[in-house]
C-alpha cells in the first residue's frame, strides 16, 4: 500500500473513531425497556417513556393476573412517583419476556411501592422474583418504596424475569426496566481486599447495586446521570458526621483520555468530595468512616471513586483508604496516577473476600509520607453484590416454580451440545497439556515455580547459603535480607534514586563491588504482592540486553524487594526534560530509541507465548553507562493471547498519556497496546516535553494529540526539541515522523509491530547517517528488502554477552542481527561523541 493509501484510510478510521467516540460519550443503549407495570397509559420519567404493560404490549407471557390503581393513597414524591400510581399482581409464578438485541450485561430494575388498593395490601405481599440464572430477590416483603438495581450478563436472545408468591401470598410490581449497560463500565478485574491479589472473572458475575453513594454531596437523580442511576447523599453512612467536611468544584471535573468517563459517575458525584474536617491542622490524625449494611454470605464489589477537587497544586494530598482494616491505597496520590492532573476523574475497584460480615466499612485517613498536610478525599462509592456460588443474589436457590417445563427441550439439547463441547475441550486441553509439557522440558531451568504463599525455594543461589551476592552471568535469586541491608548501608534515605508506586528504589554495592538497583516495596503495602510476583516471573524468565536483569530478590519477613543491575543513566525521561542531564544528540535519541524497540520487540516475539508489558513509557526506559536502553518494570505485564485468541481481556492499566486508546475502549489486550505507547515515547524523544503538560494551553496538553496534529500537516519540524533543531535531516525526520504516526494508529491492526518499527528506526538512523549509497524510494514504508544486505553483514560478528546459555535465552535471530548493529554503534557513539 503506498502512503498515499495509507494517509487516505488513516483519514476513514479517523472519521469512525470520531463517529465511535461521539456514540461512546452519549451511550445510547442496544436494548431498553422500561415498563410502567399495571398502567393503561405511558408515563414519562425525565427524558424515559415508561410503556404501558397492557396486554397488546406482549411483554407478560402469563396473564393470570390484575391490575391495581393507587388512588386514596398518598404517593411519596420520588423521581418515580409517577410508576407508584398503578401496579400489576400475580396471584401465581408469571413472567415478563424481552427480546435481547445485543448479549452482554443488562441492568434489570425493579420499582415497588406498597400502596393499599381495595382487595390488596400490598405491604402484606412475599413473594420472589429471578431471572432464568439468578435469583435476584426471595421472599421479599416491603412496608416502604424500594428500587431494586441488578446487571446480569445476558447470553441469549431472551431475558425472563419471573414473580413467584410464597406460599398463599401473591406478588407485586410497579416498574420494570431492562436496558444494556455499556461494555467498559464493569471490567474483568479487580484488586482483592484480602489476600491482596487480582480479582479475574467480574464479566460472569451478576451483581446487585447494594449502595450507590455521593459523598459530600446532594442527591443525584437519574435526570443528573448519563445511565439513569440515582446517587444518594453520604450523611446517612457516615459513623461521625463531625469529621467530614463537604467539597465541591463540579466545574474543575476533568474526564481524562484514558480514564473515567461521565459513564462511569457524571460531574455531579465527581465534583463533590467529604474531605478530612483538619482544618489544616498539621495534628490531625483520625479517619473519616462510612459503614454500609450487607448482606452476610456474599462477596461485594466496591467501586470508590476520585477526583481531586480540593488540592492546589499537584503532589498535595497523599491518603490512605481502609476497606475493613486493609489498607488498600496505602498512601495514595491521585496526582502520580494522573499525570500530574488535578481535578481528574478516576475510580479503583475492589472484591471483598469475607462472607462472613453484615457491614463493610469503608475509611479514608492521612498518611505520613513526604510530611503532607493531614487530608483524606472520597468523591463517590458503589458497593455492588456478587453472585453466590449457586448463581444467587438472594441466597435462596430459582423457585422452582420459575423454571418452566418448556425448558426440558432446552435441557435437553443443552446437555447434548454440553457433551460434545466436552470432548472436543478434553481432546484440545490433552494436545496443549502436551505442548506444555514439552515447553516446560525447555525451559525447566528458569522457571520459577509460584506459590500464594511466597516465592518457592527451589533455586540455586550464591546468595541463599549466606556468602556473596553478585551480579555475575549466573542467575541468583533469593537473597538474605541481612546481605540488602549490608549493600543499602541499612536503606540509607540518602541512597534513594526513586520512589515508584510499588515503594523506593535505593543505590546498593553487592560485596563484590556491583552495583545494584534495590527496589523495596512498601513493607506496609499488601497491594504490590502480585505485581512483586509478575515482575520475578517476567524478569526470571527474559533474559535480553535491552530488557533490565532482574539479580536477586527477597521475601523473607514479608519484605518485597527486587534487586535489579544498576543502570548508571537513569530514566531516558530525565534524559529528556526536568533534570541537568545534557541534551542528547539525534543519533543518541535514535539509539535509546532502537534499543527499547528491540527489547519490546523481544518481548512481543521472543517466547512461546508473546508478553505485553502494558507500560511502555520514558521512565521505563532505563540507560546504562554507555546510555544503552533497557526496558524495565515489568509489574504489570501479562502473557499475551494464546494462539487461537487476539487478546488479552483485562481492567485498564498503564499510564496516562501513553496509555492505547483502543485498550481502553475494549479493555481487550494485545502486543499492539505497546506499540501505541512506545509511538508515543517516539515523539517524547523527538519533542523533549512531557506526553501530559497541564500547564500548556489546552490544545498542547496532551503530546500524542499535539505530536499528531503537527504530522498529519506535514509540520512536524515546528514542535522539535530546539536543541535538535537544524540538526536532523528532512528525510530522517520524516520517516521518523511516519514510523510514530503509524504506531499512534486508532485501531491496533493498523499498528506496525514492534519488528517493524524496529527497522523503520533502523532506517531513520542510516538516513541521518547517509549511508545509503543510492537513495532508495523512502516513500516505501517498509524497507525491510532495502536493508537486508546490510543485515547479514551483522549477523556475521559475534554477540559476547547476551548468551546465558539455555536455549530460552537465545534471541529469535532478528534480535540478534540488530543486537550486535547497536553494539557496534554504541562503541563508536561513546569513542566519538562522549557525553
Ligand atoms: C405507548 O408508547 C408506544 C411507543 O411509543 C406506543 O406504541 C403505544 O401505543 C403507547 N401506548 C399507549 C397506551 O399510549
Ligand atoms: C458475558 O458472558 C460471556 C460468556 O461468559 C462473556 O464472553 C462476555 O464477555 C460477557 N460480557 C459482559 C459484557 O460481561
Ligand atoms: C453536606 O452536603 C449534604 C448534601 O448537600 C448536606 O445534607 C449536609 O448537611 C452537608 N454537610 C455539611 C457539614 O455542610
Ligand atoms: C442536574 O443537572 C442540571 C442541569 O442539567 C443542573 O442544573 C443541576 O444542578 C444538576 N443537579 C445536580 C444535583 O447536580
Ligand atoms: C484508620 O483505620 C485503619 C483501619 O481500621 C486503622 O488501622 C488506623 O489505625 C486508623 N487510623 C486512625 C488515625 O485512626
Ligand atoms: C456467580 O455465578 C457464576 C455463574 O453464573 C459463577 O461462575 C461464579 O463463580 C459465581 N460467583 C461466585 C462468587 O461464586
């Protein structure tokens, strides 16, 4: 395809995605059915037409059944006084029938108030109501207005909800709705409260809003919410009124690319918070507590949500937040998550682990770091039930009654397809049980075995019979905690070179004289475990000179550290901007740039199964003395697909400013996720700014938005770090420009992959070098054929350091072939230019 063809289609995506994002900001639901049970007429509720449920309407497949008016009842003034006029009773198991257009999640709404009509009390009815999968209320009996919220995953082309009285007792509704949830608002993880490890396998859950809460702030009606959600006051939970102050900015609210949407909470829960009633009192040290009443023998999901409405400036406010007892967000600071933005909008999910509790107990406190002033916000709370292992919302299994003898065939022709899926799983699982076994044979000799409590004994180590430990070609694992404290002179403060989200990484000196890179996650903090536990496995497992070497770690005494090879340059972000480093050449930019590629590249390509690192960006680029790149930080990696899947589905992590616009819309995962970060790296490198700058004017904020606008007119030399200025050539530039365009593409398909944009770079380099005899046709985007002479004259020299001996550490041969280009380069770069 020639670039014109390339520029022509990249224009029809960007036409789709505007069109995409238009529908996204205004979700307008797949399916809706909003039913005002009992009324001959419609009745409207704000901007929704509830529709009468007469018989014509179809939607009551039985109809035993009357209808009852309210009249000489006093109606409460609610939002939904309107449906509380009329209501429909059923003196058998009846059943409401709505044809899904579109499977996924559906929220099922249920309105009841208890009026008393001439032959009922509604007050005195019992009764259930479930839907084919999920009992969702039982014996169920209310003296007062009720709305009843539940979103089910729905599979097939109908949802039922059926009403079955208890015994003798009959039941009611006034209000029923049905209406599609949009796919990004409940992802497939969440953090677990307890032990502290990712919750997977949200999707299959039904969930029953349980409390549904705007802090410091007033009622917030369906009219107010872009989904219909009614948000209430916090006063009610709160265990001391006294100590939570109200906030609120609902102006300053900012939905950030990336994050949370007005979908997920709108400006009126996000724009006022309960703060801390400290007063600024440097002496205040207490907690601000909401207790919420459940349900004993379920599983919650609790969604809090943020936004820093109340700070001045970033990196002010730094809190804890308790679920139970846990710390879950040990001194969190929403600015580092956003980028340095305040008044952004973001949430964090949690699954409870305990059945055993009638009350969660959510607390926001100080915390002492970096001797901030004592405050502690929360903007909003969704407590949420999880389904029980029967499938129950209510405890109580489907009536029996519900489940109808029509659905014998289906049984039936279920259990049929069921057998058959069965072997066909049996015979597939028994050839990638083979395949497994035959790659856990190769690579045997690195893999680390995990466990939930700690990392296995299992390796060899210099370090664990207590003599030295060193950073030698030998892998070694497991150190003594005495021998990191020995190499960190006992964490000497003044040895800290970072402080990450997982804790502080100090400067250490092994016995032997290596320096290391000691990073010690918050002994405090349960919520690093995981990410401590993927980073060993990742790291154990990859061994490449433009990945970081993982040397050692330790757990014992529950410390979390990673002791890493020292990398005397630091992050390729200071290099860039904010520190005194000297500004670095284009051919030193292009270096650091094709060694990260190649790490990446690596990583995407060089295992069974590809790895994605989910968080590509400059200070996850770490520089040696020769200034060599190497990736880093691989917390928050995950295997990519297995081979018959495209993607990894997963909650949106990562940062902001890199993070791919497609994985956030379809929070599905692929190797291409990385690419759009690492296109976004490219034109931090070309510009020297940060990819977020809230202090610019609003239209140079973002750089990936920037960055391309300027390419896309072909004008990309006016936004170049000036100290580059007049010193890249035309066509390096342009092709530079080209490679990270196409990395920034909308949609992951129209990505290159990380192999590609390799030799893209590889191009740009020779094209600022001018090495290429004849100019080849540089309009061409790929020139792979074009450098594929030079390629096996590098493939010839030998590469010394990189082999470790097993076969799992052997590069795939591209890497090889441009790993030994850069060494060469690199000594030529550090002879002739120096730093
Ligand atoms: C209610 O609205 C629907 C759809 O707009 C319409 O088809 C139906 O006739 C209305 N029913 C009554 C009783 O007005
Ligand atoms: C619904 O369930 C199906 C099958 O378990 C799953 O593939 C899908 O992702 C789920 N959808 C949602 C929106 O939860
Ligand atoms: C906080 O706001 C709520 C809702 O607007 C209000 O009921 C409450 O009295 C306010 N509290 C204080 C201390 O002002
Ligand atoms: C609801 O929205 C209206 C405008 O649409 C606004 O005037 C009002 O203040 C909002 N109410 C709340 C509670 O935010
Ligand atoms: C806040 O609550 C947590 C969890 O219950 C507790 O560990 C902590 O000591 C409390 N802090 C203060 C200052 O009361
Ligand atoms: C909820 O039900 C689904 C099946 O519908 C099941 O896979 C899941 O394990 C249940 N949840 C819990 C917490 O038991």
């Amino acid at each position: 395809m020639g670039f014109g063809g390339f520029k022509l289609s990249s224009f029809f995506l960007f036409c789709i995605l505007l069109l995409l994002s238009s529908c996204y900001s205004q979700f307008s639901p797949a399916d809706q059915y909003s039913i005002d049970c009992g009324s001959p007429t419609n009745s409207t509720v704000g901007s929704r037409v509830f529709l009468s449920d007469n018989l014509a309407s179809g939607y009551l497949t039985t109809p035993q059944n009357v209808l009852v008016d309210a009249s000489g009842n006093s109606i409460p003034s609610s939002e939904y006084s309107q449906l509380y006029q009329t209501a429909r009773i059923f003196s058998q198991a009846s059943t409401y029938s709505f044809k899904i257009s579109q499977p996924g999640r559906h929220w099922i709404r249920l309105y009841f108030y208890p009026f008393s009509a001439s032959n009922y009390d509604l007050k005195t009815a019992t009764f259930s109501v479930s839907t084919r999968e999920h009992s969702l209320l039982s014996d169920f009996n209310s003296d007062r207005e009720t709305v009843k919220e539940y979103s089910v995953n729905v599979t097939s082309g109908d949802l039922e909800i059926t009403f079955t009285p208890s015994g003798g007792s009959f039941a009611f509704v006034n209000g029923l709705e049905v209406v599609s949830v949009p796919d990004p608002l409940i992802g497939n993880d969440a953090a677990s409260v307890t032990p502290p490890t990712n919750f997977h396998g949200l999707l299959n859950q039904a969930l029953e809003t349980v409390a549904r809460v705007n802090m410091g702030g007033p009622t917030v009606t369906s009219r107010n919410d872009s989904l219909w959600r009614t948000w209430v006051p916090d006063r009610g939970f709160l265990k001391n009124p006294n100590l939570a102050t109200n906030v609120s900015n609902t102006n300053a609210v900012r939905y950030p690319r990336g994050g949370a949407t007005e979908d997920d909470a709108p400006r009126s829960v996000y724009g006022t918070a309960a703060r801390m009633a400290s007063d600024n009192d440097p002496k205040s040290n207490f907690n601000v507590t909401w207790e919420f009443p459940v349900d004993r023998g379920f599983q919650y999901l609790i969604r809090l949500h943020f936004c820093d409405i109340v700070s001045e400036a970033p990196n002010q406010l730094y809190f804890n937040v308790y679920i139970q007892d846990s710390n879950v967000l040990p001194d969190f600071d929403l600015t580092t998550r956003l980028g340095g933005n305040l008044a952004t909008a973001t949430y964090s999910d949690f699954v409870t682990s305990s059945m055993n509790t009638d009350q969660i107990r959510i607390s926001i406190g100080p915390s002492t770091v970096n001797n901030a002033l004592p405050n502690a916000i929360l903007n909003g709370v969704e407590i949420m039930k999880m389904n029980n292992s029967d499938g129950s919302l209510s405890g109580k299994d489907i009536p029996l009654s519900s489940k109808k003898s029509k659905s014998n065939v289906g049984v039936i022709a279920g259990v049929v397809v069921g057998v058959v899926i069965a072997l066909v799983l049996i015979l597939v699982l028994f050839f990638v049980h083979k395949r497994k076994k035959q790659e856990r044979l190769n690579q045997s000799k690195i893999w680390i075995p995990l466990s939930t409590n700690g990392l296995s004994q299992t390796m060899g180590s210099k370090c664990s019979n207590g003599t030295t430990i060193s950073a030698g070609s030998n892998f070694n694992y497991r150190c003594p905690f005495a021998a990191i404290q020995e190499a960190t002179n006992n964490f000497d403060e003044s040895w800290v070179i970072g402080i990450g989200g997982f804790g502080k990484v100090y400067k250490g000196v092994l016995s032997d004289g290596t320096k290391v890179a000691v990073k010690r996650g918050n002994p405090k903090s349960q919520q690093g475990l995981a990410e401590f536990q993927t980073e060993i496995e990742m790291l154990s497992q990859f061994r490449h000179r433009h990945l970081v070497s993982l040397i050692g770690y330790c757990d014992e005494k529950n410390e979390m550290i990673l002791i890493y090879e020292y990398m005397e340059n630091g992050t390729l972000k200071s290099h860039l901007y904010g520190s005194n480093f000297p500004s670095m050449s284009w051919k030193q930019r292009l270096e650091i740039c094709i060694g990260a590629a190649r790490g990446l590249h690596y990583l995407h390509t060089g295992y069974s199964k590809a790895v994605i690192h989910r968080d590509v960006k400059s200070a996850n680029i770490l520089l040696d003395e020769n200034l060599m790149a190497k990736v880093a930080d691989f917390g928050l990696s995950k295997t990519g697909p297995e081979i018959d899947q495209t993607h990894v589905s997963t909650a949106v992590k990562g940062s902001f400013g890199y993070l791919d616009p497609e994985y956030f819309r379809r929070q599905q995962l692929t190797e291409k996720s990385d690419v759009y970060s690492y296109g976004v790296v490219l034109f931090e490198v070309l510009c020297a700014r940060p990819v977020i700058d809230p202090s610019l004017p609003r239209e140079k904020v973002n750089l990936a938005e920037w960055a391309m606008k300027w390419q896309k007119n072909g004008q990309l030399d006016q936004i170049i770090d000036v100290t580059l200025k007049g010193k890249i050539r035309p066509d390096s530039l342009r092709k530079f420009g080209e490679t990270a365009e196409k990395c920034l593409s909308d949609f992951g398909v129209d990505r290159p992959s990380m192999g590609d944009v390799l030799w893209n770079l590889e191009y740009v380099l020779q094209l600022q070098e001018a090495v290429l005899p004849n100019d080849p046709d540089e309009n061409s985007t790929n020139v792979i054929g074009e450098l594929s002479p030079q390629i096996h004259d590098f493939h010839t020299s030998g590469d010394e350091n990189t082999s470790t001996g097993t076969g799992q550490f052997e590069m795939s041969s591209g890497d090889d072939i441009s790993g030994v280009s850069m060494s060469k380069v690199f000594s030529q770069l550090v002879k002739s230019e120096g730093r």
